[in-house]
C-alpha cells in the first residue's frame, strides 16, 4: 500500500496536463506554416480551375488562374509550393516535360515575376508526360534507367532556367540526382536546390495524384523503380546514395505509414528532411470528414503534428492552405 502510495506521488503525469496553457507551454512539437509546402496542379488552356475527383477542395489551374490561388497561399504565409504539370499532349519520351514552352516552365516564368519571395519546386519526372504513363522512357517493356536520365535532367535544367528555385525528381531512377546536378552545373546553375525524392516507396496511396495528373501507368506498375514498402535499411540506402550525388534535401514518402523511415532518417542525415503526404493520405481524411467520422481539423492536426515529430522538417502536404489557416488562427 505504501509502496503504491509513494509510486503514485512519483508518477503524476497529469501536473502538466491541467491547463491549456500548462500544455502549450509543454509542447514538444510544434507545427509552423512555414515547413508547409503546398502542391499545386498546373494544366493546359486559359481560365481553367478544374476540380480534382477523389481530392475534394484540390484543383487543378490554367497559368493564367495561379496567381490569384498564389496570392491566397501566400496570403497565409505559405512560403513554398511544389508544382506538378499536366500537359495536353503524351508521347512516347514525355517531351512536354522537358520543353522550353511545357507546361510547367511557363507556370514557373509566370510565377517568378509576380512572387520574387515564394520558394518554387518544380517535380521532374516523366509519367505526367508519358503515353504509356511510366516514369522514364521504355525499352520494350522496361523503363530504361539511363535513357531516362539525360531526360530527367534537361527538364530540371529547363524549369531552373524559368526560375525554378528547387528541382526534385521524383521518377526514382538510379543516378537522377547525379544526372541533374551535373547538367546544372555545366549550364552555370549552381545555386539550383536539388532536393531527391529519395526513398520513394510504390504505394497504393498515390491513386488519387494518378487521377489528377494523369499519370498512371498504362500496363505494369512502379515496382520495378519505387521502393518496396517493406524494406527500411533499403530506403537508407537510398538516401544516402543521394546524399552522395548532391542532393540539398532528400525526401521520405509517403509520410504516414512510413513514420518509423522518417525517424530513421532524421537520426542517420543531417541534410534537410522532407515528408510527402501524399493524395491518398489526404482523401481517406476527407472522405471520412465529409461522412462526418473524423473531425477533420483535428485529425489534420494530429498527422502533420506525427509526420513532424517523426522528424521531418518539410511537410509536403495537400493540407497546407487549411492547416495554413488553422495555424494562423492557434489552431
Ligand atoms: C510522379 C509523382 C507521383 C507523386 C509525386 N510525384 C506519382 C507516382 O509516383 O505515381 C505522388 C504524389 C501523391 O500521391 O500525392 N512520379
């Protein structure tokens, strides 16, 4: 009895749980708008805001109609988004990711002349651009790495001509990041940000991206490029090897069943750590908030506070306007 008595005096977690004010001042991890980076959809044509099936309250935006969705981003203090290209026409070898009038280049010259502070990413990968909807060129059935590179890596050189402040290539071929840093510095770029999607696992919580950059593959998977889900010690590999090529930030994704990555990661890299949260991760929350499962604003809250925890220090995320003004109201 005594002995439980004196465990009890010892143990009482709930001193620092009385107050809000208690807790907040307690805090471990806090979110901050920040490390939001907010994807955007960029398409073909003029005056286009087109919705996105399967990401309600994401759309898709003609060149034209990004600065007004910009200015409200902006207006929230989000410092940085990472643009994805839609193009009208596919071939064979993605042309319309690396041309000088692609989608995305304009999108990123159109940017940088009316926001000089906001922080560009650009995405380079081929499967936006693809017929076949793979992520680099084939060769018969196979998607040819090092075909793929000189691809990959005049598109990056294309969007940080326009003004692109970072480049990150998400195609998960081997040699990407050095292929790129390599063409970036031969045109005299040396200021580029190359930051790799590192350890890019094939999930199945990419579908709704798919639908709303038409992207996915025509036969076959990504298995054959993206990680197994199940390998960790693998997706160190991984990033190391980018370390190695000159990566600046180097990315875990997705996020949320990948925690123990992310951590693992944070522990063994000094280099900058970026999660995606990415599309499939955001619709199961608004699927089930719509259905009036989950409170949405705290679910929200609670993933982006784990993914930080975790270790990231970017967060990657369809979220990012609410949590942007949940935030600037205290959440
Ligand atoms: C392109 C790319 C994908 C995503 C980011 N870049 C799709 C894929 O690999 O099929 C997924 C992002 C998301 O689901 O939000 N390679």
């Amino acid at each position: 009895m005594l002995e439980q008595q004196k465990l009890r005096l010892e143990s009482r977690g709930r001193r620092l749980r009385r107050t809000d004010a208690i807790r907040r001042i307690l805090n471990e991890t806090r979110l901050h708008t920040d490390m939001l980076v907010a994807p955007v959809f960029v398409i073909e044509g003029t005056g286009l805001v087109e919705d996105v099936e399967g990401m309600p309250g994401v759309s898709r935006y003609t060149v034209d109609r990004l600065p007004a969705y910009l200015e409200r981003l902006t207006g929230l203090g989000i410092r940085s988004v990472l643009l994805f290209g839609v193009p009208a026409a596919k071939d064979d070898s993605g042309t319309g990711a690396y041309s000088k009038d692609g989608v995305i280049p304009r999108a990123i010259r159109s940017l940088r002349s009316s926001f000089q502070e906001l922080v560009i990413m650009a995405d380079v990968c081929l499967c936006e651009y693809t017929s076949h909807g793979h992520c680099g060129v084939l060769s018969g059935k196979i998607v040819d790495n090092d075909r793929t590179l000189p691809l990959l890596a005049r598109a990056a050189l294309e969007y940080a001509k326009a003004g692109a402040d970072v480049v990150a290539p998400s195609a998960m071929m081997d040699g990407q990041v050095l292929a790129i840093r390599a063409g970036l510095e031969e045109a005299g770029l040396d200021d580029t940000i190359v930051m790799g999607y590192s350890a890019k696992h094939a999930s199945a919580f990419y579908k709704p991206f798919r639908s709303a950059a038409g992207s996915a593959p025509s036969f076959g998977d990504r298995r054959s490029y993206q990680m197994q889900p199940e390998n960790v010690r693998e997706a160190m590999r991984e990033i190391e090897q980018d370390v190695k090529e000159g990566a600046d930030i180097v990315m875990v994704k997705p996020a949320l069943a990948y925690l123990d990555v992310i951590s693992r990661a944070r522990k063994r890299f000094d280099l900058p750590l970026a999660a995606y949260n990415v599309s499939g991760e955001y619709s199961m929350v608004k699927a089930a908030a719509q259905n009036g499962w989950l409170d949405e604003k705290a679910a929200v809250q609670e993933i982006l506070t784990g993914i930080r925890r975790a270790g990231s220090d970017l967060i990657i995320t369809y979220f990012a306007e609410e949590a942007a003004r949940w935030l600037k109201e205290g959440w």
